[in-house]
C-alpha cells in the first residue's frame, strides 16, 4: 500500500510541476487589492471541482450559487454546492466565515488563498465573499466572461489576496431621466458595477424632461411626465414592479439602490403633469431640450409638501437602502430663501420615512447637520460648509468624476462644460486630497454620475463609462498611497480582452497600453 500511495503522490506532484510558474500579479485585478503574495503555482479547476460552504451561512452559500452560476456560464459544467464544517479534500472551492486576519472587521473584507489544492474563501460577511469571487473572476481567462467560451480545465494561479475597501459606498449614478433606459439596460449596468465591486447605483429617476419612477397617487407623473425624453423620443417609465425589480437585483450583487428625485428645481415634467405645482396654476408644456435651471416647484404652496411627502412615502417604502436623495441643485430659479425653506421641508419628510438624505452641494446652505449627506460635484465652499455643520460627503467631482464628460475634443458623446476627461484625469485624483479641510473621516465614498443628455443606448453608455469606471471603483477601493496611474494604465490594459469577451464598446485611449 504505502509503495502504491507512494507512487500515487509522485504523479500527482509530477503532473502539477506540468505547468509553468504563474505569477498572481500579473492577473491584473481592478480595483488593486491590498496585499497579494504570489506563490507560483496552480490549482487546476475542472467537472469534479465542488463549492463548499460553511454548514448553515446562508450567505455565503447564496455567494456559492452565484460562482457556480458564472462557471456553468463560461463552461458548461455543474459545479455541486455541499455545506461542510471541515475543510474540503483536494480540488475544491470552499468559502468559510473563518478569517485569519482579526484586526478587520469590515464586512467587506475577504481573503482568498489559492493552493494547487484548495481555493478557499474567507470572508466574515457575504459582501466579503461576493468579492473574493469577483476577485476570482478576474483571475480566470476573459473567456469567464462570454457564455461556453471556456473549455476545463481553468487554471488559477496560486496566492494569497487579503483585502477590503478604504470607502464604504463607492457607486455610480445613471440618469434615466434625459433618456429613459429599461429594466434590461439598467441590469447590465449594475452588472458592470459588480465587477469592480462598486456598491451603490444612484437612479436619477426625475428632471425636466421625465418623471421615471410610477408613483400611485400622482399618476400623470409617469403618464404624462414620463411620455418624453431629451430630443422628443417617447420616453418611458419604472413600474412599481419594474423598480422592485431592480432593487432585488441590485441585492442579489450587494449593491443598494439611492433613488433621486430631484427637487425644487429640474422638476418641469411635474410641473407640466400637475399644474397647482407651479406658482400660476398653470401646467408647463413638456420639455425635450438641455437646458438646465429654467423650473421650480412653487415652495410656498402647502399642496407642493404634500406632493413631496407621497413622493418619498411611496419611494421609501419600496426602497430597503438607507438612502433618499432630493438633488437640490441648479435651482436657479427659486429664490434663495424659498430654496432653503424649501430643503428643510424636503429633508424633513424624508426623515419621518427613516430615510438619510443625499442632496447635491448646494443643500448645504439648508439646516443640514451629521446625520445627512452632501454631495459634492462643482463648488468646494459648499463642501467645506456641509463639513462644517458635521455632513458626511460624498465626492463627485464633476472634472474627474463625470462619466458624462468627453474624453477629448474628438468625441462625439458627451459635454464639455467641466473639461474633457481623458482616461488618466479620471483616475489620477484622491477624495481625501481635493479639498482643503476635508479628509477621509468626513467622506462617505466617491461616485461617479452619468448623465444622459447625450446617451441614448446601452452602447454609448458603455462608451463612456468604460474605462473610466474601472478607475473609479479603484479610487473608491484602494488606499491613494497605493495606486499610481502608470501602475494602474498597465492593468487596465490588460482587461481589454474581458472587455471584448463581455462584448463593451470600450474607448480605446491612446494613453493606455492595450494588450
Ligand atoms: C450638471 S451635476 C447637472 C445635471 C446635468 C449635468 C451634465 C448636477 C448636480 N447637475 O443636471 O445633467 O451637469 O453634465
């Protein structure tokens, strides 16, 4: 017996010497994790590879279904899910709530260690271990990417990745509201967030030319508001349905959703569906141009509050994330003592619905005090002044952060009005840098907002937000001391080929090292 084991074990270890030395770093994960030890060798994953998950952690098993679900995706082959208390045998995937490292207890935090025996991992929370698999992910071919592009066996290089994020809330924003985009469209974008474990989607579901979001007690919002879009294309709405959709969509990947109704200004679709709205009685015609900071609620009309409570009311209470954002900004035509009235009022209501409101910069002029959420995209006095009076901030800076920008004169989607933003401007920036007296204990996180005046289909959003949305969830992710954009441009070029298998019409700058 031993001389057969013996000689069981020489073949084993002669056929894991068959392959070359890997090297884990060169696998280029997006964000930068915070320590990756490379240890040279490879786990070989094939049909008889089984996820094992800890007896009885629902939440880890729900992450095993996910990974089984991307492998069965790109190869063809079930993986079986076991629960397990001890560690599996050779060859197996085993995600444990036993971490080794004690002094995180962020439940964000994960470590994945890949042996030529074991992939494990650990993680205290199901938000670690949803990462660890992204993390995984990206170290499997591109071909993990396109449905029955992979052929087993997969190789893994071996090592250890210990890791977890610096902001607790790094997101993106998508405005449905300039161009409406369907249930489909939005699920793809959240998809995108995923992989770079990005965790917050904020929808701008309202402005001049939309209402998006069905709203049962104010119905021609969406059947009036909702019947156009930017250059007078038919426009479109969230159902109720539709919106919880996506909610649990969003929570299947840990990412929670911010909804925004935008208010007192940016509010003509309303103020064309309801006219005791506006300070005439009169409705507005329906509006499909660009401009901006033209429409107002009228803040001194009570009927304007009862508006705003069923708004959040009925929002809220399909919305499980802690977060409601009223917008507030440009309200350039409200006068500026109506316009603070009118966000205490505003921030009020969304507070007797057990809700912490977002607003842009400008609410910082309203009482806003620790318990709210300012969100910095153009004036820094408005950021220092929310820091002021105890805000958190949450950094959009429109000249590094705006998906919308162009990325150089030649592009065709896109504004210009904050400059262009070329791949390197995007990523090349730190939140806790950017303001004089603002520094990370008073940041909540970095978004990245797109809007849509220019962007009509998946293809032009995927267009301008990749690369840039790489370079922001590394920003939201990875410690400023540890990134640098000449590092960085190198791993970025190499997720051109996920680009491609994921099927992304990406902008390929010159300024990155494609290959
Ligand atoms: C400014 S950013 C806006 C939006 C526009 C955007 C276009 C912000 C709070 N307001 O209404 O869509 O510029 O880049």
């Amino acid at each position: 017996t031993t001389l057969l084991l013996g000689g069981f074990f020489l073949i084993l270890t002669s056929c894991r010497e068959s392959y070359p030395p890997t090297d884990m770093h060169r696998n280029s994960v997006i964000p930068k994790p915070v320590s990756v030890v490379a240890s040279n060798g490879t786990f070989v994953l094939d049909e008889g590879t089984s996820i094992y998950v800890q007896t009885g952690n629902e939440g880890l098993k729900k992450s095993a279904v996910y990974l089984a679900e991307m492998l069965r995706n790109a190869t063809g082959f079930e993986l079986e899910i076991e629960e397990t208390d001890d560690k599996p045998w050779r060859g197996n995937i085993f995600l444990t709530s036993n971490v080794s490292e004690t002094e995180n207890s962020s439940k964000e935090y994960y470590e994945l260690n890949i042996t030529e025996k074991l992939v494990t991992i650990a993680s205290t929370g199901a938000e670690g271990s949803f990462y660890g698999i992204q993390t995984l992910r990206q170290l499997l071919p591109a071909g993990i990417e396109t449905a029955g592009a992979l052929e087993e066996p997969l190789l893994l290089p071996t090592g250890t990745i210990k890791d977890w994020p610096q902001y607790e809330y790094r997101g993106a924003m998508l405005d449905v509201a300039r161009h409406f985009f369907d249930v489909e469209t939005v699920k793809r974008f959240i998809d995108y967030l995923a992989l770079y474990k990005m965790n917050f989607l904020h929808l701008h579901l309202t402005d001049d030319q939309g209402w998006r979001i069905e709203i049962e007690s104010w119905p021609n919002l969406t059947k009036h508001g909702g019947s156009t879009e930017v250059g007078g294309g038919e426009g479109g709405y969230f159902t109720k349905a539709d919106y919880k959709e996506i909610i649990q969509y969003a929570a299947d990947k840990h990412i929670t959703i911010v909804p925004e109704v935008d208010m007192p200004g940016h509010t003509n679709a309303a103020l064309a569906s309801y006219p005791e709205l506006n300070c005439d009685g009169k409705a507005t015609d329906l509006y499909t141009g660009m401009k901006v900071g033209f429409s107002t609620l009228c803040t001194d009309k009570e009927v304007v509050y009862e508006f705003v409570d069923d708004v959040v009311r009925e929002i809220s209470e399909m919305t499980p994330g802690p977060y409601f954002h009223i917008g507030g900004d440009e309200s350039h035509s409200t006068e500026q003592d109506d316009y603070v009235y009118f966000i205490n009022r505003a921030m009020d209501i969304v507070k007797s619905y057990g809700k912490t409101m977002i607003g842009w910069d400008e609410v910082a002029h309203a009482e806003i005090n620790s318990e709210d959420v300012v969100q910095y995209w153009s004036k820094e006095e408005n950021a220092s002044l929310g820091v002021e009076k105890g805000a958190k901030v949450l950094i959009s800076p429109a000249k590094h952060a705006y998906l919308d920008m162009k990325y150089d004169s030649t592009t065709v989607l896109g504004l210009t009005w904050a400059g262009v933003t070329e791949v390197d401007k995007a990523y090349n920036w730190s939140p806790e840098k950017l303001v004089d007296g603002i520094t990370k204990e008073n940041i909540l996180g970095v978004e990245a907002p797109l809007w849509s005046e220019t962007v009509e289909t998946l293809d032009d959003i995927e267009f301008l937000i990749f690369p840039r949305l790489a370079g922001h969830a590394e920003v939201g992710w990875t410690a400023s001391k540890d990134r640098s954009w000449d590092e960085y441009k190198e791993r970025l070029g190499r997720h051109q080929n996920r680009f491609k298998a994921l099927g992304i019409d990406f902008y390929q700058s010159p300024l990155v090292p494609w290959q």
